[in-house]
C-alpha cells in the first residue's frame, strides 16, 4: 500500500513526468552538475549527526565515509534523483537543479573532494585514513572516474516531487512528515521549516522554542525541548499546531491525515499565509515562555518534554476556544499548577488522582479501552476525544480554570479592543470635552479609549470601563491602570 494512501494526489496532481537517466563519471559530475545543483533544498531530510565525527581511531564509518568508502570498493551507491527547477522557481533560487533524492550522496561526494573529511581506515584499509588531497595520482583517478547514475526530472510541480520522494522511499523508511516535507517550495510548507529550523539561503530563522546547538559528540541537540530535530521531529509538531489553526483553532483532530488536508489546501497562498503565522507563533510564544520558567524553576538544564509539548499546545488551545482571549499573568504561577498535574499523571508513580483517572472507566468497558488510556500514551494520540480526555484530567483538581481566574493568574480578556466613533463622541460629551487625565480641551481625533481597569487584567471594553484621553496618555500608560497613571501625571505636573 501506497505511503501516501490518504494523501490527495490524483492522476490530475501528479500527471506525467518528463525525466531522463544519465551515467556520469564523479569528475563530470563535479565538474559539469555540480555548480548548478542545490543539494539541499528546502524539502530535503536534515543530516544532524554526520559533519565533524569523523576520527581516525573511530572503528565505524560515518555515513558519508561509507558513502565514499562504497566508491573505492566498486560498489554502486545507487541512482540519485535531481529536477530541474522552473522559470519562476530560478527567480528564488540560483542553481538550475535540485536534489530529490539522493542529497547525502551528493554532499558525500563534494565535501570528500573539498577535504572535508577523510575516508575510515577500518572500512578502507587498503587506503587508510586520508583525505582526498593525500591520496595517490591512481586513488584520486579510481575516484574521480567512478560511474554514478542520475535521473534527471524537469520542472516538477510540488505535488510531483512529493509523489517521487515517497515512491522512491519504499524501501527505506521515512515518516510521514519527512513525506510531507516532500511537497517542496509551497507556502505551507515553508512556513513550517521556517518556524522548525533556520536557513541562511533564504534568511528565515527559526522561533527561538527550536533553538539547537551542538553536544560533546558534535550532535544537535535542543536548547530548550530534551528532544532533538532528527527526522524533522520539531517541524511535525509545528504542522500540528498549523493544522490545528487550520481548523479555527479548535481542540481537534491533528493526526497525519488533518496534517495531508493542511498541505494540500490550495487557498492557503502567499497572501493569507502571515495570518496562520501570527496565530501559530503565539502558541509557539505560550510554549517557549512554559520552557523558560521550567528552567528557572527546577534546573539550568531542565528542558520540555515532547509530552509536555503536546499537553501545552492543548491546553493553549482550549483556552482559546474556551475564552477566545486570555494571558498568563503570572507564569510562575501557572506552571506549579501546571507542574503538579503533570507530575501527577506519570505513569511511573501516580498520585493518588492519577491511579483515579486510570480507572475512571469501568475495567472491561470498551469506553475504558477506546479512551483511558495511560495519560502519556494518551498524548501521542492525536484525536478529539483523546485531547479533551487530557484537558480534563489536567484540569479537574490541580490546574482548575476557576481558581486559575479567581487568582487572577489566568486572565480572560475581552476580544472587543476598540469602540465606534459614536460611542466615542458620548463619552467625550459626558467628558464635557476634556481629557479625563490632564483636564484640557480634547478634540474627538486626538481622543482614544482608556481602560479603567486595564484590558491586560480582564478589564473590559464596555462603555462603564473606558474614558477618553489624549492619545499621547493612552501610549504611556500602556497597561497601567488609568487611576494611577492619572495620579502619576498630575504629582509630576504639581512638581
């Protein structure tokens, strides 16, 4: 069965390719394609933990020296698939072609003749550790005249280059985002890479949730999330939460076949593409502000988890249907409640509510089988009913949203942030014309609303809460509550 058995491609979106297959020696590759080859474009896999391991006393080869090490012993690495890019894709990108498949491969290639590594002695130990520079007038011929084989497609649409990377994989195992990723230059996808990792060609960086640096093995690892990007495992969470903004950001189904239906809406274009960004970034901001106060709260090294992940992205969401605007006043709050119900569900020592909620359903019941499940295994299901199942149980005795609100440590806010030029004029009139901060004779274009209890506390924009003010008060009181900024002003004013 097809990987993409639910993924929407037609005869009518795939349609037919036009390709050619070439045998070339590596000299004429370097020579000849390489120049104008991109060899990692935006839909390919990222390589972690390849660049900058190599030793001469490591007894394995890495991946790119049994690349190059397959070369030297005769063995064929296998076709390689490029594709010719399009009149308007070269207005975005310089080089002619694009590597589809086989992009290790062809970086092997470069980076041994640029001496960027050296080949493993225990792989090749007729050669020994060398790099390209330090082998033989014969070594370097065996080398650069080795045969590769090249399919070249031409002007490939998305959906095209995503049908060739999955048919292609068959037989090596790739996951689902990986496919996705497939589709190539579309604005979907691009924002997703652009939110999971930075790119120095096309200058987008990454949010700063998705930071990575480098460990003592010289492998990427998260700056934040215990997790690492490997298997593009940061841009799956990132097209979950797109999906999940893709359906009015509703708790919902965000399961593989939402995140195909996501890539494959073709009203999502350059020109409403920046409202899902917004909308995504503030979850991602939710999420990265939960990730710091875990640091100062427990440990410098303390990290999310990618259950903890899941659950915040949930519960962000349940919020803003639940609410439709809210902050976290008080975040180190917020996280104990956050912290205790979390802890609480471990499935490796439960609290007392914990052991509760595994058995909320009765034993045999096929409720109790379908839905309550562990509370871990519970968030890597990426249906309705099993987001609701771990709201509720995170809310129902630590993180309850009553008492969250009561504290003032949830705040609901209201959606309405402006009133009309009517409503505007009564005020000002029952103001008799005069700003409610300095006294002075204020005209209708320079007065703006003042919150009475500021919005950022719950306060809402309804005539019993707003005066009019000078418009150059309302942009220093910022979220101050409008008593005290007027107090403040006049003291300053008396001086």
């Amino acid at each position: 069965m097809s990987k993409f058995s639910s993924f929407t491609m037609n005869s009518q979106d795939i349609g037919c390719m036009d390709y050619s297959v070439l045998v070339m020696s590596i000299r004429e590759f370097i020579h000849d394609f390489l120049p104008e080859t991109d060899l990692l474009p935006i839909h390919q896999r990222i390589d972690v933990s390849n660049y900058g391991t190599e030793d001469r006393n490591n007894k394995n080869p890495t991946k790119r020296q049994a690349i190059i090490g397959s070369v030297f012993k005769g063995i064929d690495i296998s076709e390689m698939k490029i594709n010719e890019r399009t009149q308007e894709e070269r207005l975005k990108f310089s080089e002619k072609y694009e590597s589809i498949d086989g992009g290790n491969r062809k970086r092997a290639i470069r980076d041994f003749y640029n001496n960027k590594f050296r080949l493993n002695s225990n792989y090749n130990s007729d050669i020994g550790a060398k790099f390209y520079y330090e082998l033989s007038d014969d070594e370097k011929n065996r080398f650069m005249n080795f045969k590769i084989r090249f399919v070249v497609y031409r002007k490939l649409t998305p959906m095209q280059k995503a049908h060739v990377w999955e048919t292609t994989n068959n037989s090596t195992p790739v996951n689902h985002q990986e496919m996705m990723n497939g589709v190539g230059d579309i604005p979907v996808a691009n924002m997703i890479r652009q939110f999971a990792r930075a790119d120095n060609r096309l200058r987008s960086w990454n949010h700063p949730l998705f930071e990575v640096k480098y460990n003592k093995d010289n492998k990427i690892i998260g700056e934040w999330l215990s997790f690492d990007p490997t298997r593009l495992t940061y841009d799956r969470l990132v097209a979950r939460i797109a999906s999940v903004v893709h359906q009015n950001e509703k708790p919902s189904s965000c399961d593989d076949a939402e995140i195909e239906i996501l890539y494959c809406d073709l009203k999502i274009d350059d020109n409403n593409i920046k409202s899902m960004e917004k909308k995504i970034k503030s979850c991602l901001d939710f999420i990265y502000a939960i990730a710091k106060e875990k640091r100062n709260t427990i440990s410098h090294f303390a990290k999310i988890t990618e259950d903890e992940f899941i659950i915040l992205m949930r519960l962000y969401f349940t919020y803003k249907d639940r609410y439709d605007s809210f902050s976290i006043k008080d975040t180190r709050e917020w996280y104990d409640y956050f912290r205790l119900a979390f802890s609480g569900l471990n499935k490796k020592n439960p609290s007392d509510y914990g052991l509760e909620m595994i058995d909320t359903y009765e034993k045999n019941s096929k409720e109790k089988k379908m839905r309550a499940a562990l509370f871990s295994e519970n968030l890597r299901k990426h249906r309705t009913l099993r987001w609701n199942d771990s709201v509720k149980w995170m809310e129902k005795y630590y993180l309850i949203p009553e008492e969250l609100i009561e504290r003032k440590i949830l705040i609901v806010l209201d959606s309405r942030r402006k009133i009309n030029r009517s409503d505007r004029e009564l005020l000002l009139n029952k103001q008799r014309g005069l700003c409610y901060i300095d006294g002075n004779k204020l005209m209708l274009e320079d007065a703006e609303a003042g919150h009475i209890i500021p919005h950022s506390e719950g306060g809402s924009t309804s005539l019993d809460n707003i005066v009019m003010i000078r418009r150059i008060h309302n942009s220093k009181m910022g979220s101050m509550n409008v008593e005290t900024y007027k107090e403040m002003y006049q003291r300053r004013s008396n001086v």
